[in-house]
C-alpha cells in the first residue's frame, strides 16, 4: 500500500454482548480513544495473533518433513525455470 493512499472504511454489525460493549466504550471514552480507531485495532491484532498461531503450527507439522527437502537450485533445475 502507499504510504498517503486514502483506506475506504465500511461498516460491521455484529452483536456483541451488551457489557462488553459498555466496557469498551468506556475504556474509550475515559483514555480519549476513538471507539472505532481501537476496536480496528484490536481485530487486527487477534487477526495477526490467529495467523502467527497458525504458522507456528505448520512450522511444527512440517519440521519433521525437513530432512526430506531437496535443495532449491536442485529443485529449480530439476523443474527447467
């Protein structure tokens, strides 16, 4: 992405439990923070930690797989590119 390129916002209805929306929004209010600004956030960062927790895993899955890697000249010979 550019650095000055303009995001399009939308919007997400979900249903959220009641107090933890009151619970935010007063987090929000009492720390200056934009309710929008910070629930962005915070899904980005589950997003990021969901993501990262998957990778660990196939790092995990594939690491007894490793012995049987060909080296990636060999690889790129063996396949003409």
């Amino acid at each position: 992405m550019l650095p000055f390129q303009q995001m399009s916002k939308t919007t997400l209805a979900v249903k959220i439990d009641y107090k933890v929306v009151n619970r935010v929004k007063l987090y929000c209010s009492e720390r200056g923070i934009k309710y929008g600004f910070f629930v962005e956030k915070a899904l980005e960062e589950r997003l990021e930690r969901e993501e990262l927790k998957e990778d660990l895993l196939d790092l995990k899955t594939l690491k007894g797989q490793e012995k049987l890697a060909i080296p990636y000249e060999n690889y790129v010979t063996k396949r003409r590119v």
